[in-house]
C-alpha cells in the first residue's frame, strides 16, 4: 500500500468515527429499505431504541411519522435508508451531506 493509499484511508475511517447517531422514535422498529421510498426492498427491520448513524440523505418518497411528515431520507449503511420521519435529528432539513 502506497503512502497515498494510507492515507485515504486514514480519512475515511476518521470521518466514519465522526459521523452521528440518531435516536429512532420510541415505540417503533423501523424497517429499513434499499432505497428513498417504501417502494425499494425491505432489507431489515431495526429493533426498538436504537440509534442510527447517517452517513448522508437523500430526497425520496414523503412520509409522514413521529417526527413530521418529510422526503428526507437517512443512508444508515451502504445502500439502507430510514426515513427521517422517524429519526429524531432535531432538524426538519439535512443533518448531513447530500448522498450522491
């Protein structure tokens, strides 16, 4: 490995670490889709009060839950998205960047 490649890497593990965690609303498992909208495949359901870290968001299909109604939606992982209807951000806009 490159001393270039080091220090990629190096980045990225550092700005995994800074991403947050975000409670889901008390009283709900959130399923978790493979895309911004209930239309994309369920991939899991998460369990109740958990937290969630977003990495980025993305527009997708409104919905509405706990926390208002919103098309914002929240990439806890490579290709899995909450809606942020349902995550507790303390933010009715992005929290985080932009998924490309």
């Amino acid at each position: 490995m490159s001393v270039e490649e080091a220090s990629e890497s190096v980045v990225r593990v550092e700005a995994a670490t800074d991403v947050v965690r975000y409670p889901v609303a008390p009283g709900y498992r959130l399923n978790v889709r493979s895309g911004p909208g209930t239309m994309y495949r369920l991939i899991r359901t998460l369990p109740y009060n958990v937290k969630v870290p977003v990495y980025c968001q993305k527009p997708g299909e409104w919905i509405s839950g706990p926390y208002g109604t919103t098309n914002l939606w929240d990439n806890i992982a490579d290709g899995e998205f909450v809606s942020d209807a349902y995550v507790k951000t303390g933010s009715d806009g992005y929290v985080a960047p932009r998924c490309s």
